[in-house]
C-alpha cells in the first residue's frame, strides 16, 4: 500500500497533463498536414495516458505481471481494429460524383 | 533469485495465492477497465472510419465557446484527478475526513465536467444546428458520432459522480476499506484518460481554423 510517491510527484504529472494539453490546443492551431497532425495529437495523447495510467492509476508500482497480463492484449485488439481504416477511401472512392 | 522469491513463486503455483499482490476487487476493475477501453476504440474507430470516408468533414468547433470550453472541461477533468489521487494517499493514511473532502473536490468537479458539456452540447444544437440525425453541411455522420461518442463518455462521467457519491458517504461513515476508495480511483482516471484521447480527436481535428 505505501510506496514512495509524493504529493509533490502527483503534482508534478498534473501540471505535465496540463502542459501537454496546452501543446495539444495550440497544435490545433497550426496549419499542419492532417497526417502530421494526427500523428502528434495522438502521441501527445498516448503519452498523457501513460502517464495517468503509471502514476495516477498507479500500475507503475504493481508487479509487472499485471501490466503484462492487461495490456500487450488490449494494444493489439486495437491495432487490429485499424484493419478496417483502408477500406474508408475505397468508401470514399466509391461515391458517385456530385 | 532470491529464496522469497522462490517461495512467493512455489506458494503462487500451489493456488490459493494472489499471483498479482492485489486483491479480487481491483483486478474486477482493470479487467472492466481495459473491456471498456476497447468500447471506446471502437468508436473512435469507427469515427476515424467515417471521417476518412466523407469528403469534407465539417469543422463546427469555433474557438469561442467550443474550444474554449472543452479545454476548460479538459482542465477539470484532470483537476478533479489530482483531487482523487489525494483522496486515495489520504485514505491510505486512514484519514478519513480528509478523504471525504478530496472525494467530495471530485464529485464537484465531475458534476461540472456534465454541466459544462451539455451548455456546449446546447450550443452546439441551438446555434449550429447539430443534432445527431442531421446538420447544415448535410453530414449526418458528424452529429451521429460526435454525440455518441460524447454521449458515452458524459454516461460514464456520471455514473462516476454517483460512484464516488456512495464511496464518500460510506467512507464519512466510518465504512469501506482503503482498496474500495483506491477502486473508486481507478475508475474516475480512466474515465480522464478516455476524454484524453476525445478531446484531441472530436474537438481539435474540427476546430474552425
């Protein structure tokens, strides 16, 4: 139960969170290309999870056969769900034309 | 390896024994955790589908009031995060009035998080006409995702407000042991984590440049 996270560690990612979501909004801003965009949005997002899930849900501090046992499965149900995505621009190809 | 390990590892094998180090209750929850986290993908999945699929896909989101206002969400949403961690170290402490407070911080900036977004909800329906069957660009996949996806997501941010409701009420009354508060947690930051990923994803993609 006791471990050597601080109040001051809990701080600390908050104001990280923060600083991330700051990025986030100002990107949101920038005239990027919508593959570039993506990219750092979604990183900055996954980076933000790790976060909240090593230290606010506190799996950083539980045996590493939890993180085992939950996670490489939850990773590659989700990658497999990016099986669908190519088949948006045959969708998109397929419209007739306006 | 050690002999400790050896006999923790022989002890595991034997059955009987906790082969994560924690109890039923919080392993019940990161298996709902990670079950609920793939309902999330695959919306945002099949968002990500349907945007892809539509050519022109509507940026509705002017920067006041939407954008402003999902990152003010956004900033009570992990607030109330902060408030929940010091509920848990206060309650492994076995402060409870303390603990009371801190949940009490949460359930305050949760009910706010709900409040916050159905004025943007309202907004968006009175003055952009976005419903969840049809909207001006003649887009009808916007409204259908963005309300579902949002929609699943303020469901499960009140639901955690009640949740953390009963835990606070027990835990003033004397009820409920440190590893009930710490499940309570673990639920409220996945429900942050989640909004971390729809913020950039809905909001910001479509913000009106």
């Amino acid at each position: 139960m006791e471990h050597a996270v601080t109040t001051k560690t809990f701080t600390l990612v908050w104001v990280s969170l923060l600083a991330l979501t700051g990025v986030e909004i100002f990107l949101a801003y920038e005239q990027l290309q919508v593959l570039i965009m993506l990219t750092a949005l979604v990183g900055l997002s996954v980076i933000k999870a790790a976060l909240i899930i090593s230290y606010f849900m506190h799996l950083k501090f539980e045996r590493f056969s939890l993180f085992l046992t939950l996670f490489p499965m939850l990773v590659i149900c989700i990658l497999l769900l990016f099986i669908m995505i190519p088949d948006a621009h045959r969708a998109l190809g397929m419209r007739p034309p306006q | 390896m050690s002999d400790a390990k050896v006999a923790t590892m022989a002890s595991v094998w034997e059955g009987g024994g906790s082969p994560y180090a924690i109890g039923s209750k919080k392993f019940g929850m990161w298996l709902f955790i990670i079950s609920d986290a793939l309902t999330f993908s695959a919306l945002l999945v099949a968002y990500t589908y349907l945007r892809l699929a539509t050519p022109d896909w509507p940026k509705p989101f002017h920067f006041v009031p939407s954008v402003v206002f999902s990152s003010i969400m956004t900033f009570v949403l992990l607030s109330s995060s902060l408030t929940m961690v010091m509920a848990v170290h206060n309650m492994a402490r076995g402060n409870r009035k303390a603990t009371v407070g801190w949940l009490l911080a949460t359930i305050v900036c949760g009910a706010a998080f709900c409040g916050l977004h159905l004025i943007e909800w309202i907004n968006l329906i009175r003055h952009e006409k976005v419903t969840f069957f049809s909207n001006p660009w003649n887009v009808p996949q916007f409204g259908a995702t963005f309300f579902s996806l949002t929609g699943l997501h303020m469901t499960h941010v009140a639901i955690g407000v009640i949740y953390l409701s009963i835990i606070a009420f027990a835990v003033g009354r004397g009820k409920f042991s440190y590893e009930d508060v710490e499940v309570s947690g673990l639920y409220w930051h996945f429900v942050d984590l989640v909004w971390m990923f729809i913020f950039p994803l809905v909001y910001l993609l479509s913000a009106r440049p």
